[in-house]
C-alpha cells in the first residue's frame, strides 16, 4: 500500500520568493493569474482558484515585533508573516462527497484530483470545500485545484512547488513523517519565544480529520486568511439521508393508510 503523502509548511522561513507559485504554474499549465495590485502588499494574487493554485500570503503587521532592527537599532514597528497556501487533500474531503460524475477522486497517494475530462461544471464542489480552495474557470465551468503534481508523483518525482522552494519552506514527503517533523519544529519555534507559533491542519480529530497540507503558523489562522475551525460541510450527510429515508417511510405509510382508509 502507498504510504499517503502531503505537505508540510513552516511559515517561520518562507521569505515570499513566489518561487514556488511559478513553478506550479509553469509544471501544471496553469493559466496567469488576474494580478490585484492594490499598492499596499505584494500578494499580487489574492487567494486560491481555479487559476491560482498556489497563493503566497504578504501579512504586514503595524506594531508587532520583528526580526533585524529599525533606526538606531531599535525594534522595528512591523513584521511580515509569509505563507503559501494550496489545496489540503483533506482526510474527509467534502468535495468528494458531493461530485456527482465521480470527476473529483481519492489517489493511491491520499490526495484529492479533479478529472477534467470528467468534470460537468456543475460547481457543487465549490461552495463544499470549507477552505475556498475550489474554483471554476471562466468561459470553461470545469473547476481547477491543485493536483499536489499527481503526474510527478506517479513518475517519483517531487511535486513542483516544494521542489522549487530555495528555504524548504514547503516539505514534501509521508505525512507521518511529516507531522513528526512538525511537531518537533513547533517546539524549536516556541522555545525562541515564538509562543503564538502553532499548527494548523494538523491535528487528526479536527472537523476535516487532519489536513494532507499543514501549517506552522506564527500568529492566528485568520490573519493568513484560514478559517479557525474548518469543519467538512458534508460531515452530517449520513444522517441526514437517514432522516430523510425514515421521513419518507413514515410518509409512504400514513399515505397507504390514508387510501386504505378512504377505501373503506
């Protein structure tokens, strides 16, 4: 069996080279990105979509302690917090749970692909996704997200994103592996007097059951543009078919009553 694989990101040193947004765009054929340059950040991108499937974060905060020194060797008044956002290949995809041709599907390496050829546009995977990963082109309907190169993958190569990345800021490799990494590295972080610094996806009893992407994040999930408590959209579809099939019984029963009643 195929060990399940992801990533993991320390945002403690990504320097927002966007090496890895090329890399992915030019491995993946990827169309350019609307750039949204607004004058106050260099997060020319925005956000994931259907032609952004990796998004570098600029977070500039007025006020927070920094790295390096400002005039005079004091303090500086701001910090930037970089991180690369991606797909998290969720354990408990709600994308998978409601696409209807079978287009989006779980690989032998644990990560969540979309079969274009099979996608109808229907987009009901968009609204699903509890991280706003999902997007569908325009003028095309089919949606788009990040493969984590399953063609790379599948020839034993490393996804292009972490392969490209100069820090290692991305890691790529088994997520066991991988969460061992984490946790020691967090401990590394928090024993420098980064005590804000925490993971993000990591943990397998979350409302997703653990993210195949996660995060070692320096501050709070909604200042990188995460949401604090992703939950799967789909995690009460069981039961839900469960009270509509006994609904619907009960229905077909005082319906049979009815009519026998009235045949009386």
């Amino acid at each position: 069996m195929t060990a399940r694989v992801g990533f993991f990101t320390d945002t403690t040193v990504c320097i927002g080279c966007k090496a890895c947004e090329v890399a992915c765009k030019e491995w993946n054929g990827v169309p350019q990105t609307e750039l949204r340059l607004t004058g106050d950040s260099y997060d020319n991108t925005g956000d994931l979509g259907a032609n952004a499937w990796r998004h570098v974060a600029f977070v500039e905060q007025p006020g927070a302690a920094g790295t390096g020194s400002g005039p005079g060797g004091a303090p500086p008044d701001f910090r930037w917090l970089m991180s690369s956002d991606v797909c998290k290949h969720c354990t408990r995809a709600a994308c998978l749970d409601v696409c209807p041709t079978g287009s989006l599907f779980r690989t032998e390496f644990g990560t969540v692909v979309v079969q274009e050829d099979i996608c109808n546009g229907c987009g009901y995977c968009v609204p699903a996704c509890p991280y706003g990963v999902i997007g569908q082109r325009q003028g095309d309907g089919r949606v788009w997200k990040c493969t984590l190169c399953y063609d790379r993958l599948r020839g034993g190569l490393e996804p292009a994103c972490s392969k490209a990345c100069p820090t290692k800021s991305i890691q790529f490799g088994p997520l066991d592996e991988l969460r061992e990494r984490a946790g020691a590295r967090l401990g590394e972080v928090q024993a420098a007097g980064l005590m804000g610094a925490q993971l993000y996806g990591h943990d397998e009893g979350d409302g997703v059951g653990g993210a195949g992407c996660f995060f070692l994040l320096l501050d709070d999930p909604e200042v990188y543009g995460l949401p604090p408590d992703p939950v799967a959209t789909t995690r009460h579809l069981g039961s839900m078919w469960g009270a509509a099939a006994a609904a619907a019984s009960a229905l077909a029963v005082a319906v049979g009553a009815a009519v026998l009643g009235r045949r009386r």
